[in-house]
C-alpha cells in the first residue's frame, strides 16, 4: 500500500520538474518499453507489441520518475564518497609526520634507539 501511494504522489508531482536531463557524468540504467511492459506491468506479449500510445505515455512517465530519483541516489552516493575521502585524506593518522612531537632542543626528530 506504501508503494503505491508513492507512485500516486510521484504521478502528481509536475512533470517539468521530472523531465530535467541529467548530467553525463552520471550513468543511469537504460531502460526498454519491452522489459517494463511485461516485466512490470505484466501486460501481455501481444499488447506490448503494439506499443499503445497510453502504453508509451505510462513508460515514458514511469522512466522520468525512475531517472529522477536514481539520479538523487547516484549523487547521495557520490557526495558520501566524497565525504569520506576526505575524512580518510585528512585524518591525522595518515600523515603522522605532521603531527610528531617535538623535544625543546630537538629538531622535530625522533632519536633512533640503535
């Protein structure tokens, strides 16, 4: 029930916002009028065949949606690797020459024990 009241509040959602092109460097799924057609929408072999024009206006909505919210998911993606690169850069413990104690009179050199 959930599933299907998101999609009813997706459809609602103005089609313009939807239809925006996404930029290259991201790659989403191709998708195929065939493979929706049956595989989603458990239509018959025969009726996809046709490739009604509501049957199009459907798919073509359906793949806007579906591209949209990859879209979202593939820069949530990219922004936490983003994030942590640089947390894993920037940490302390990988650069530990920048962080070496130094001794009054020492030179920021730790004495070799041998």
């Amino acid at each position: 029930m959930k599933k299907f009241l998101a999609l009813v509040v997706l459809f609602l959602m103005p089609v313009a916002a939807l239809a925006q092109t996404p930029p290259t460097s991201y790659k989403l799924p191709d998708m195929n009028f065939d493979m929706w057609c049956q595989e989603t929408m458990h239509y018959s072999p025969h009726r996809c065949d046709q490739r009604l024009p509501r049957d199009n206006k459907k798919f073509v909505k359906y793949r806007s949606i579906v591209e949209h919210f990859e879209l979202l998911r593939l820069k949530n993606r990219r922004a936490e690797e983003e994030r942590t690169q640089a947390i894993m850069h920037n940490h302390s413990l990988d650069n530990p020459g920048n962080n070496v104690p130094t001794l009054p009179g020492s030179a920021g050199t730790i004495p070799n024990p041998h």
